[in-house]
C-alpha cells in the first residue's frame, strides 16, 4: 500500500486576512470626503472656542428700558399715596459683555426698579433707579442715562361741584331780536371730580361752556366743555371730571315777552267746584313776562301761584305770591308780588269724624311697608253750603294716603294728611289731620340725584 502524502496548506481565510486588514488601515486616511468633514468639525470647535474664550469685551447700549415702579405693600400705599401724573417710565441702559453676548441684549435682558422706601408725604419725589440683569446672561451693567425719576405722589380724592354756565355769544348776540335766554337747564345739575387731593382741593367750580355760531330762535340742547375753576388759575392737570358726567347735556330755553292776565291755580279741588269755578280776583290782572317761544300760542294766562283747597275758609281768604317764585316764566316788568283774594262767602262750617275703616295708604314709600295704627279722625272742619253740610254724613268723609310724598322712618310716627269728600259736592275739609302709622324698613331707600 502507498502512503499518501498530505501537503499542508494554510486555509483560505487565513490567507485574506492580512490583505483585508491592509486595506482597512489606509481607507479613513485615504478617504478625501472624510477628511473635510472631520477637519470642519475641528475647525468649527475650535471657532466656537475662540469666540467664547477670546472674544472682545465691549459696551453697549439698550434703549427704552422699562422702570417698574411696585406700589404693592410699599411705603407710599400703606400711607394711601399714589401716583399721579406720568406713570410710565424708560431709561437707556449700558453694558458690559462679550461682543457674542451684547449682541443678542434686548429690554427684557435688564430690570430697572425705582426705590420708593423714602415716599413719606405727597409732592412730587425723586426716586433712585437701581438696575439688574434680569436674565442669566453674563453681563455687567456700567451706567444709566439718567439715575433717578420724579414720581408725584399723592391722596386720592373726589369731591361733587355743581355746575355753572357759560355762553360765548356770537357779535349778532344770542338771540333773536325779540327774545331773550332763560337760565340753562343741565341734564345733570353736580358732577364729580376726583385727583390728587391737593388739587382738588383748589378747585372752586366746574364751567360747562358752550359757544353759539348764531342766535337762537328756540329752546336748544348743546353739550357743554366742562372746564375746572381753580383758586389763582393752578394747574389742574391731574384733576379729573368723572366719565360718567362728561356727557352732560345744556338745555338753553329761548323765551319771548308777552302780556297775559294772570290767574292762580287750584289744589284737590272738589268734584262740585270742576265746572263751576270758586270767584276769584288776581292783582295785577296782567303781567309782562317772558315764556318758551314754543308756548306763545298755546299759553293764555300766567299762573302766579297754587292753592290748596285745605287752605280756604268761609269768606274772604286773601294770599301773596311772590314773582320771584314763579319758576315756569320771568316776570320781566316792574310787578313783584301779586295778591289773591278768593270769595267763600256764603258758606258755613261743621265737625264730622272719619270712621277708621275710611284711612287708607295707596302707595307705600319705597323701600319700607307701612300699615295705619286704626283709629278715627274726630273734629274735622267741613266748609260748604248751609244745604251740602248738613247733607254731610261722617262716612262720606276719607283719606287717601300717597306716601311716596312723606318723609317716612321706620318705626311709630304721625303725618299729616288731607281730607276729602266723597260725591259731587262742593264741600272741602279745611286744615290737615294727624294719622298714625307703622313703618317697617324693607330695602334701603333709593336716592334721587
């Protein structure tokens, strides 16, 4: 038998093994495209590093700063001080910084607050400005374009003026020939004005001022520039008329004289006297006045005053009017008191009770509940006819209350009411008659402005 004989060989894989790990160890050197991107990234690095490490130092400025002025628990609020005037305010800030860092710098970068621990009294006050970096950049702050703000302080107050007019005429005057103005009517007769108290209390009235382009021919509604008076002309620029009186409205009313005859007028007059009016006589019969050119035609006397019929008595009863009280029209003669007699003659008297059952309330005061304490009204004075009196029986006598008229508190009080009688009669109880009632406060009253 032959022997074989085997030659050995080195397997195939390790006979690729040195070539491949040849070719690996020159291929990242070799490779041009990686090369550049690894020296990029070196080149990169190293800027970045530059420029933080070597960058420059230098200063700049950051404009229009806003300074917080923080009144919360401060000094002047626990002392009920305020600001008025200008509130808002800005200053340039300078800082020093790598160029990369200021740069990128902006407003809110920076907190600028003004120190107001030292505001202890009102009057305009200069307050320290201090600065700081209000982000976590690395800055320093080197200066402010000024160091300090004047800030006025003061006490909030309101006070209530009433107003007053102003009418600038045109040369042609304001009114038509013929014709003259009565007194301005407001659509609100006060308003209010609020500021600094030590403003306000120099004020001394509100002007509501209007300026006519031609004159008037009739009753005319304008809005008024209301203008603050003040005591030696001070400044009142902080001083405020409330919004809601800014839209306040003058009524100009445009009258004309006339002649009318005069006559009065009558109050809760019975049912008897309605066609059949009671004699009178009004001296002057006649008066000059000036009334609403919208009324000439249609107004045909001048009332001088009110009657009630509680105020007559049997016979003659003789009154006065002022004409200085007539509020409808101007007396614009010489007459300045006019004297009423009114003829009751032919009348007689007598007493008569109101039952209790006949006293009645028919409109409640607002905000309480009232009830009348029960009992009759006795020696009541009924004036009529011999005939109508003794006709008179006590149930034919009542009251009507209309409280919304009274003064009313809560609690027992005594008013003073009218009487009446029922039918057509010409009977009048004279005088007023004291009823008692109850009064339980249900809201607070409204008020009237």
């Amino acid at each position: 038998m032959k022997k074989l004989h085997l030659k050995k060989t080195k397997p195939a894989a390790d006979q690729a093994v040195a070539p491949k790990e040849k070719k690996k160890g020159g291929g990242l050197i070799n490779n041009n495209k990686l090369m550049m991107l690894f020296s990029l990234i070196v080149a990169f690095g190293i800027w970045i590093w530059v420029a933080i490490e070597k960058s420059p130092v230098v200063e700049v400025t950051i404009s229009s700063v806003p300074v917080q002025i923080d009144m919360e628990n401060s000094v002047p609020a626990q002392l009920n001080l305020q600001m008025f005037g200008q509130t808002d305010y800005y200053v340039d800030v300078t800082v020093s910084a790598k160029r990369f860092i200021a740069s990128s710098l902006t407003a809110s970068d920076v907190t600028v607050t003004a120190q107001t621990n030292y505001v202890d009294s009102a009057g305009t006050k200069s307050l320290q400005l201090r600065a700081v970096a209000a982000n976590s950049k690395d800055f320093e702050i080197t200066g402010l374009s000024q160091n300090y703000i004047d800030v006025y302080f003061d006490t909030y107050k309101e006070a209530e003026f009433p107003v007053a007019p102003r009418i600038i005429s045109p040369d042609a005057g304001s009114v038509i020939e013929g014709c003259i103005l009565g007194d301005p009517v407001f659509s609100k007769s006060t308003v209010i004005v609020s500021g600094p108290a030590t403003e306000v209390n120099t004020v001394t009235g509100v002007i509501a001022e209007v300026t006519l382009d031609a004159p008037l021919s009739a009753t005319t509604t304008l809005q008024p520039e209301l203008k603050l008076q003040s005591e030696a002309n001070e400044s009142l620029a902080n001083v405020q008329i409330d919004a809601g009186d800014s839209d306040v409205t003058m009524t100009i009313p445009v009258l004309k004289n006339v002649v009318l005859p005069t006559t009065v007028t009558f109050r809760n007059t019975p049912a008897g006297y309605l066609n059949d009016p009671i004699p009178f006589t009004v001296s002057p019969s006649s008066v000059e006045a000036a009334i609403p050119v919208e009324q000439v035609d249609v107004i045909s006397s001048i009332s001088v005053g009110t009657l009630d019929f509680s105020e007559l008595d049997s016979g003659y009863n003789r009154f006065v009017f002022e004409a200085s009280d007539i509020t409808d029209y101007i007396v614009t003669d010489n007459t300045t008191r006019f004297r009423v007699t009114v003829n009751m003659s032919g009348t007689t008297s007598a007493s008569f009770t109101v039952p209790e059952g006949n006293v009645t309330i028919t409109a409640q005061k607002d905000g309480f509940a009232s009830t009348v304490i029960p009992s009759s009204i006795e020696n009541v004075r009924v004036i009529g006819t011999p005939e109508e009196v003794a006709a008179l029986t006590n149930d034919m006598l009542y009251v009507e209350i209309d409280l919304s008229n009274y003064d009313i508190k809560a609690g027992e009080q005594t008013i003073e009411v009218n009487v009446f009688v029922r039918g057509n009669t010409k009977a009048w109880a004279s005088g007023t008659y004291p009823v008692r009632i109850q009064s339980t406060q249900t809201a607070e009253p409204e008020t009237t402005q």
